[in-house]
C-alpha cells in the first residue's frame, strides 16, 4: 500500500536574529498509509507543529523530502501547494477559527465552494458531514450559539467535507473540557471507518493517544516509536 504521507530525512532549521541557526527537526521519517490513525507526542517545543506545517504544506524542509498523496512537495509550485492543501488536507486545531459570520453549514461549504464547488453540491456535502458528525440539528447555528465542543465537531466536519486523504490535527482537545474532549476523541477514532482518510494528530493528550493505531514519540528532531503518551 502506498503511503498517503511520507517523509524521508526531513530537517527544519531556521535562522535567528544574530546569525546562528536553530534545528527543529533533524533527518526525520515518517510513513502513514491511508486509513491510519498516527498521534505524535513529545515536549512542548519538541516540533510537533512544524512537523504537521511542513507534512499539510503550510512550509517546507530545510532539507529531504516530503510527499503527500504521492506528490513531491519541493516539486510544486505555491498554486499546486495551495490546491493539495485545499483539496487532499484538511486542518483541525486547538482553536476551531470558525468564521463568527456564518452559520455551522456555511463554514463546512466554505473549503468546498473555493475548491470550485456549486453552491448546492456544497450544500449536500456539508449537511451529510455535519449529520454524520451529530451536528444535523445545528445547521443554522452560528458559532457563538454553540458549545465548544459542538464548534470543534464543526471545524473537524470542515476539515473532513472536501474528502481529503489526511487530516492533520494539532492538539484538536486542547482547549476542551474533559466531557467534550472525550466526545471529540472518540469522534477522531472513527473517522477512519466513516470516511477512509489518514489522521495525523500532534497531542499532550493521552487518552487521545492511546486510540491511536501508532503513537510516535518527537525528541531529538526524530521520530521514536512509543507505547503511550
């Protein structure tokens, strides 16, 4: 099976005001197929967000190299980057960035209709990932009228509406309770069954991590093999 993500001696150094150079990530690799749950744990400052940044094309490696859904990333150029992110990767993060503005079904139509999508095509879409995700009854809710669990469900149905091949999620219940998070963790354990994509999830959290099929572990620029969080 071909990796849905792969990177291979992947470095990220960057440069600090006085000249010297900082390394984050040193000669890491990392394969996940399609369908699987990957959660990364480590220190805080370990480079588990620059590590999702450069796998969800938001930057790139000092060095090596990264392919997503088969495509090199050093290889394409800032529109190609833009239309993998918008149409392979969807994004979930501490903070579900919700446009306050629109309803639930207008922020999950969103991604859809800037890929190009018909505004009834969105539409459908939207509802049947919202519906599935227990949001059927919150369509026309904005998001100061949901909790923040249901906004994070709503940011993860926006994420997953345009069918990517992964889902990169950094620290997604970080800024839940115990109850909503524990609602949102076995949410993320199942999206594998009920849409097929890759999860890759930067995560403090344990019992996240432990729904994981593999936990690696970020320390030293590398990636370690891990049996819990």
């Amino acid at each position: 099976m071909t990796p849905v993500v792969e990177a291979r001696s992947v470095a990220k150094r960057y440069q600090s005001g006085d000249g010297s150079s900082l390394t984050i990530l040193d000669g890491l690799d990392l394969e996940v197929l399609p369908g699987e749950f990957v959660a990364i744990v480590g220190a805080s400052g370990a480079g588990k967000s620059t590590l999702l940044h450069l796998l969800g094309l938001l930057d790139q490696a000092t060095a090596g190299s990264v392919r997503v859904d088969g495509g090199e990333a050093a290889a394409l150029s800032v529109e190609e980057r833009a239309a993998v992110r918008s149409s392979r990767i969807g994004f979930v993060f501490q903070f579900h960035h919700l446009l306050r503005d629109f309803t639930a079904l207008e922020n999950v139509m969103m991604p859809l209709l800037i890929a190009g999508a018909t505004e009834a095509l969105a539409e459908t879409r939207a509802r049947e990932v919202l519906g599935i995700l227990g949001l059927g009854a919150r369509l026309g809710h904005y998001p100061g009228q949901l909790s923040g669990g249901e906004q994070q469900r709503v940011a993860v149905a926006r994420a997953l509406a345009p069918g990517p091949a992964v889902v990169l999620a950094d620290e997604p219940s970080g800024n839940l309770d115990s109850g909503n998070a524990a609602v949102l963790h076995e949410l993320l354990a199942s999206l594998k069954g009920r849409f097929g994509a890759a999860l890759i999830v930067a995560t403090h959290n344990p019992d996240l991590a432990a729904r994981a099929d593999r936990v690696l572990r970020l320390e030293g620029g590398r990636l370690h093999a891990s049996g819990a969080a």
